[in-house]
C-alpha cells in the first residue's frame, strides 16, 4: 500500500512537471471510449423514442391550442381596432362639444330596430339624467334625430331619415327656410315643398332652422344633393345628403338649449305716460299672419 502511494505521488510528479502520461491518458481515453457509448446508449435511445414517436393526439391538440392562441391574438387586435376608431369618433365628439355653445350630454346606442321602415334606437340616458321628449340628438357631423319617448333609464329616439320625421331647415347661403322630410334611407332626405324658382343649388349646406323649438338654430342637417326644376309642376324634386352618418353612429349628444342671453346694449322700452300725445300703441301681427307675410 505504501508502495502503490509512493509510485503515485512519483507519477503525480513527473506528469505535473514534464507531462509525460499525456500519450497514455490519450490511449486510455480512446480505449474507454466505446465503453462510454454502450453505457449512454439506453438514455440516448429513449430520449430519440419519445422525441420522434409523439402520438398523434398530442399534435392535434398541441396544432388546437396553438390554432386557439392565435384566434384570440386576432381577436384581441380586432378590438384594439374597434377601440381605436371609438377613440377617435370620441375625439371628434369632444371638438364638437367645445364648438357647441348649448349645454350637451353624450349618450351610448344600446340597440336599433329591426323593423326596415322605422329607423328607431334606444340610448342608455333617461328622465332621470334629464332627458325629455322632442330634445334634439347630434354627433359630431350634424344633426343625428330627436327623442321620442323618455323612460327613466333609457330613451327611444327617431332618426331624421325615418319615412315619419320632418325636419324645419333653411339653406345656409340664402336663408330660405323649408323642410326636410325622411325616406326611409340613411342617405337620402326629401325637400318636396320648394317651388321650380326657390333659390336652392347642389352643394348647399342645409341647417336647422329653430323653428318649432325641438332643434336649436344653426346645426348642420344635410348637403343639397339634385335639384331638378320641372316647368309643368308646382315643385321641385329636391334631394340632400345627411351630413351624419346615420347607419353608422355608436354615440350621440343630447342638446339642452342655452337661455338666450340679452345684450348689454338691450334695454327694456319705457311705457309712454299718458299725457304724452302719442299714436297708440301697434299690436304686432299674429304668426299666421307673418307667415301669409312670408
């Protein structure tokens, strides 16, 4: 025993110093070597098995997660989509209320009627946010339609495209006032009491005219679309384009008209004593009667 340690402290030596097993630790190495491979073969050939023969049920269910993954990937994408064009109709919204001197509610659509020849939806605000029947709904573009029946949570509204909504509006360039009457399609209204020589030209731009009270004067309605003038009858045939896009509207903006404010140059008239010798007084003229006048 102590023999075999003093030759391995000698060997430890001499190879430490002049490297002279390196041949030997070579040919033991290569010797060893296919000793190595039969003993790794049994792991090496079960890692190749269960590599190379998955079964197929466990591909096809690895293919449906996968296929799974990138249908919600897709669907997570469509409503970033949806989103960002919400964004940006609630950007177009909010400019439009800063240029908006009356006071405005934005209100969500819940749902549309099926019926093809009433064009009526339901909103999410009611009586109990301060909505009222007849108030006027906009967007951003122009004038959307105006509520019929307010419930306490929830509203039901027409659109100005509906065969039974009529509209007071006047051309913008001229003044000249009229009324713009629904077709039952979301593109189209009907201007069907104009005379063959009213002063109206494609291109106009259409706007409420205030009267009736349901919508404020000043918003835009629709953009004049023909104008034919028939010699052998009473009318023109008369068509414009709705400036909101009524079949495609997600948001609305309810109207609550601003008190019109007095100048500060208007003074209430003061009453004539009677001592003064002064014509009577005029009674102004009754509405229908300015209307004849008109």
């Amino acid at each position: 025993m102590l023999l075999l340690a003093a030759l391995s402290v000698v060997l430890l030596v001499v190879d430490h110093r002049e490297n002279h097993l390196d041949a030997v630790r070579k040919t033991i190495g290569a010797t060893v070597y296919p000793l190595r491979i039969l003993v790794d073969a049994p792991v090496s050939t079960w890692r190749w098995l269960r590599q190379n023969t998955a079964s197929r049920n466990e591909l096809l269910l690895e293919m449906s997660r996968l296929n799974a993954e990138r249908l919600l990937t897709h669907a997570r994408l469509q409503r970033f989509t949806a989103l960002e064009s919400e964004n940006a109709r609630l950007r177009a919204m909010l400019d439009a209320t800063s240029k908006v001197r009356d006071q405005v509610q934005v209100a969500e659509i819940m749902s549309v009627s099926s019926n093809p020849f009433r064009h009526i939806l339901v909103i999410n605000k009611g009586s109990r946010d301060g909505v009222f029947n007849g108030q006027a709904m906009i967007d951003a573009d122009g004038v959307v339609g105006q509520v019929i029946e307010a419930g306490l949570l929830s509203s039901h509204g027409v659109l100005i495209s509906d065969p039974d909504h009529a509209l007071p509006v006047e051309v913008n360039r001229s003044g000249l006032r009229t009324i713009a009457v629904g077709t039952g399609e979301f593109d189209r209204l009907d201007l069907p009491f104009l005379p063959n020589n009213a002063d109206i030209e494609d291109g106009d731009l259409l706007v409420t005219s205030g009267l009736g009270g349901a919508f404020p004067p000043g918003y835009p309605v629709a953009i004049v679309d023909t104008v034919t003038r028939i010699p052998q009858g009473p009318f023109a045939e008369v068509t414009a384009r709705p400036a909101a896009r009524l079949n495609q509207v997600r948001e609305i903006m309810l109207i609550w008209s601003a008190p019109k404010e007095e100048g500060p140059d208007e003074q209430p008239a003061e009453k004539a004593s009677p001592d003064e010798d002064s014509p009577p007084p005029v009674e102004p003229a009754s509405r229908n009667q300015e209307q004849d006048g008109d």
